[in-house]
C-alpha cells in the first residue's frame, strides 16, 4: 500500500497490473485512485456476473476484481501479458514487484519482452530455501524457481535489511547471477492503538505478554507454551496468541484446541485492536527461529513496548539495545526475561527508539539515499 500511494503521489505517469481470475487488467493513475478510494473506504461496490461465476472467491474479491475490469485501460488473459505491456505502456517504464506472488520465469519474462527496461523485485527473504522444515513442498518448490526466474531476469534486487541481503546473495550465486542489490528496511509508522476496536470478550486487565503473526513452525509458537507451561499457577501471566493459523503445526493446533491455562488465542484483529493488545501489555515475545524483516517487534518499539526476542542478526541490526536478546531454544532464559518483566514498571524500562521510515526507504530505492 505504501508503494500504491507513493506511486500516485508521483508526477510521472504511473500504471498498476493486476492479476484476476480472468487474467490480467491494467489500470492507470486514474483507475489508481479508484482503487485506493475503495481500500480506504472499504467500498467495492457489487459483484457483476462474470466475477459470481467464480464461487471459490470471496464476495469482497469478486468485487474488487468487478471493480478493476470496470476502470481498466487494457486487459488480457494470461498468455498475452507481454503484447498488452508494449501495446499500452510508453517506453522506458520501470517495473516493481514488491511480493512474492508473481516470481515465475513465464511472468518476469513477460514483463520484460513488454517492453520494461527495469525490473526491480523485492525479496523479503529466503526463509522457504534455507529453512525447508518449516516450509510446505509445494512453496519450497516454488519459491526455488522464483529465485532462479529473479536471478535471471531482474535488474535490481530490494532487500529489507543488511542481514537479509547476505543471505539472499548466495542464494542468487547458486541460481547463476546476482542482480544489484538495494537495502532499504520498510518504512514503519508508529501504530494507532485503538481499545474501542477490540472484542469485547478480550480481558485486558489481568498483566499479559503477547505473540502476533501466523501461527507456524519458524514464530516458534510450541516453545513460549512448553515455558507457559512450567509457570506456577498463581505467578503466571495471560500469554495472547494473535494470528491465523499457518501450516505444519498440528501439535501447537491440538493444544490450542485442547486448551492451555493462561494461553489465549486471539485471531482476526484489525491493525488498530493488534496494535491496542500490543500497547497494554508487559511485553511483546518474537521467539522466531528465522525472520527477514520482523515488522512485529519494530512496532512495539515504536509503541515503546519491552520486546524480548530472538538472538537474530537482522533483529541486533533493526533494533538495536532496544530489544532483549535471548536464544530462541532456551526456555529457562525466556522464562526468567518474562518473570523479569513480570516485575518491572514500563516507565522505568523504556528506551527511546526511531524506527524507519517510508521517506528513508524510497530515498534508497530510488537512488537518493546511501
């Protein structure tokens, strides 16, 4: 979304692609503001009939995707991505990919034979590759060919810190090339706690830590509950699990389906109700056994939360003596940090921190920063 609107905000023609049921559409500055009108107001409008012939598709989607078509300036189905690109777009345009859905050598090449003279991805990290376990086959697999295709194909490599890009380097030299590289962290904007936006069945008053992302093997969710588990009773705080639930953590699913005392799992917040849960608590855990970036505990920063984490290189990078480090194995030490907590005033404990901001990114990714 920050990428959506800096692009609009810019005075150089701007165009959007985007990936439908039907193939691809591709929208204009105008179509832009449509679209961003509709994200902020949560407006879509309704589904036409050729987006309710597509049931598998939420209801929001089919009119998100009704709404693309309706403000398109050109459109294809998938095979003729590239004629639509050199037919519609002017010469010398840059291209961004800023997720990894799109990482295929048939979508890279057919971006470039449209006629993009720049190719710039953003590779978040190579978890999939260097931590296969925690991975699903299918992703591992395609994760794999999408770093070859970028190896290959793109001209400038977006990493989100120094410690990701030294791993994505030799991932890339094992694929056969290593585009330029750009590191820039993402901006992070201090969030916006708002109480009101929280479920009302949410106890907040009882002191509690908190663990927030997609519950799956590599957030290290089994640790911070085996720790829980070994709490006296009366010295035990609420532990809040806020995230979806992931893949390949049926043991973690069973327990929180069973039930665990003082181990709440709390999925589906908005941004706001997160941020709120973050901001009353005792702390903010990160136990991950591997991150990129970690927009979490850089947030509870920004709200001068404790967060205690993992002894990670890009985590000692971002935050600096900010965050606690502890080993992401080692439950006595995450125990004893909690306790220590337990026992500590935030007014006491806080240290100011600055985190990174959108400005300082683009600048990087443009060329106008080191």
């Amino acid at each position: 979304m920050a990428y959506f609107q800096r692009f609009l905000s810019d005075p150089e023609d701007c165009f959007f692609l985007v990936r439908t049921a039907f193939g691809y559409c591709l929208l204009d500055r105008a179509g832009g503001e449509v679209i961003r009108t509709a994200q902020v107001s949560g407006q879509w409008g309704t589904p036409d009939l050729l987006s309710r012939t597509r049931s598998h598709l939420s209801r929001s989607v089919q009119a998100a995707q009704t709404l693309v078509r309706r403000h398109r300036i050109a459109r294809c189905v998938y095979g003729r991505l590239s004629r639509m690109l050199s037919e519609t777009l002017p010469s010398g345009a840059a291209f961004y990919s800023v997720g990894h859905q799109n990482l295929n050598s048939d979508f890279l090449n057919a971006v470039q034979i449209g006629g993009m003279t720049e190719i710039n991805v953003m590779l978040h990290d190579v978890i999939p590759v260097l931590y296969p376990e925690t991975q699903n086959y299918w992703m591992i697999q395609r994760f794999s060919e999408g770093l070859k295709a970028v190896a290959q194909i793109a001209d400038t490599v977006i990493c989100l810190a120094n410690a990701t890009r030294d791993t994505i380097i030799p991932e890339l030299e094992r694929r056969g090339r290593v585009p330029r590289m750009v590191c820039a962290p993402l901006g992070v904007p201090v969030p916006e706690p708002r109480y009101a936006d929280l479920p009302e069945w949410i106890d907040l008053e009882r002191d509690y830590f908190v663990i927030a992302g997609t519950i799956e093997p590599r957030k290290n969710h089994a640790m911070l509950m085996e720790t829980w588990g070994v709490f006296p009773p009366d010295d035990r705080p609420n532990l809040l699990i806020c995230g979806a639930r992931g893949w390949l953590n049926q043991a973690v699913f069973a327990a929180l389906d069973r039930g665990q005392p003082s181990v709440i799992e709390v999925p589906g917040l908005s941004d706001s109700a997160l941020a709120a849960v973050m901001h009353g608590s005792k702390g903010v855990l990160v136990p991950s056994l591997a991150e990129g970036f970690g927009l979490v505990p850089l947030e509870a920063a920004a709200l001068g939360v404790p967060v205690l984490c993992s002894d990670l290189p890009v985590f000692r990078e971002l935050l600096g003596e900010y965050a606690r480090y502890l080993d992401p194995q080692d439950n006595y030490s995450w125990r004893e940090a909690v306790k220590d907590l337990m026992a500590s005033e935030r007014e006491n404990d806080a240290r100011p921190f600055v985190p990174p901001t959108w400005e300082q990114h683009f600048a990087k990714v443009f060329g106008k920063g080191a």
